[in-house]
C-alpha cells in the first residue's frame, strides 16, 4: 500500500506546493485586513485537496498524510513569539 503522493508525484505537486504558498500568504498577511479572505481561501483549497485525493484514488491515509502536513504549516505559523530574556517587568 503506497501513498499516492509516490505513485502519483504530480498530484503532490497540485496538493502540496499550492497548500505550502496558500500558508505562506496567511502569515505574511496575518495582520492584513485580506488575511481573513486568504484563510477563507486556503479552508475552501483543502477541501477542495482532499476531495481530489479521493477522486484520484487515494484513500484515508493519503487525506492524513496532507491534514497533517498542513497541521504542521498552521502549528508552525501560530507559533508564540519567544519571550525577551532580561530585566522585569516595570
């Protein structure tokens, strides 16, 4: 049992690389007023991802395999911003 993404590597390039640049503008425009609309459209992207796997013959593995690829983008853009090591709090 192999994943799709190796017998078919061109479907990781139509899944993987679009869900890689679609997290990559969310957090550039995070703090954008287009950054909602950009989270609108990376929802309706992975929904639109996982329904191609399983058109293209993948099964519930290979929908694991790209939420938790794309699990691991959001985790790393949320991430909270290290703490200032130093005096106190004044």
């Amino acid at each position: 049992m192999d994943l799709i993404f190796i017998e078919k590597p061109i479907l990781s390039l139509l899944v993987l690389v679009p869900a890689l640049v679609l997290h990559a503008v969310a957090y550039i425009l995070r703090n954008h007023k287009f950054g909602k609309i950009v989270e609108i459209i990376n929802v309706a992207f992975h929904s639109a991802s996982i329904f191609v796997l399983w058109i293209m013959g993948g099964g519930f593995e290979d929908a694991l395999v790209f939420v938790l690829f794309s699990s691991v983008l959001a985790l790393l853009r949320h991430r909270p911003a290290p703490e200032k090591k130093g005096g106190e709090n004044k």
